[in-house]
C-alpha cells in the first residue's frame, strides 16, 4: 500500500511539473527552450514552443486529474503510454550537436519515472480482505 502511494505521490507531482512546464513553454519560450536542450527560433516564430506547451500542460493535467480521482489504473495506463513522448524528446535532443549531460537528464528522468511509476501503479492490485470476500 505504501509502494502505490509513494508513485501516485509521485504521478502527481510530475502532474504539477509538467503543468509548469508547459505553463513555461506557453509564456516564456525563449527560457522554456533553453531547459528543454534545443535551440529553436525562427524570426521569432514560437509555433513549436507552443505546441510543446499545450502538450506538457495537457499532460500534467491529466495526470493530477486522474490522481485526484483516484482514478489509478488510468493514472498507470497514462503514465506506461506517455513514457513515449521523452523517449521521442531525448532522441530529439540526442540528434543535436550542441546538447550535453545536462539536456539529457531530465528527460532520462522522466522516462524513467513514468515508465516505473506507472508499471508499478498498473501491476499493484487491490487486496480484498477475507471479511469482504465472504
């Protein structure tokens, strides 16, 4: 019981640090970019910034929704699906000849993160208790 509160603890926090850097992405770009390990600015053109914010935003929504009403097994469904989107960011970030460590940590984090935090909220099952069973 402890271990599935520990990663909805955790699920949800991440739930409130992607809302943040999505919030970031959508009104400060420019620093938003820098944290995320690209370089990408066209004429002042934000469109990616954007879209990269309403998707972290969406996200961290989802999952602090899904923990607030107690809704675990989509918690875990969203978290072991999502694990895809910083893989794909880190091969981003991988491609560029300018990133380091540094850019690359945070998304291994997330990674991660929703990947054990989600296979262990999916794996833990409710124990029925034998008064309840009967």
């Amino acid at each position: 019981m402890m271990t599935k509160r520990i990663s909805v603890t955790i699920a949800f926090l991440t739930g409130l640090g992607l809302i943040f850097l999505g919030t970031r992405f959508l009104l400060t770009p420019e620093n938003a970019e820098l944290g995320y390990g690209i370089r990408y600015n066209e004429l002042g053109d934000y469109s990616f910034h954007y879209i990269k914010g309403i998707r972290d935003l969406f996200a961290g929504l989802l999952f602090c929704v899904f923990v607030l009403t107690k809704q675990t097994r989509a918690l875990a469904i969203a978290l072991l699906v999502g694990t895809i989107i910083p893989v794909v960011d880190l091969l981003i970030v991988l491609n560029k000849n300018y990133t380091g460590i540094a850019e690359y940590v945070p998304h291994i984090m997330a990674i991660l993160v929703c990947f054990f935090f989600g296979l262990i909220l999916l794996l833990n099952k409710k124990k029925v208790s034998i008064e309840k069973a009967i």
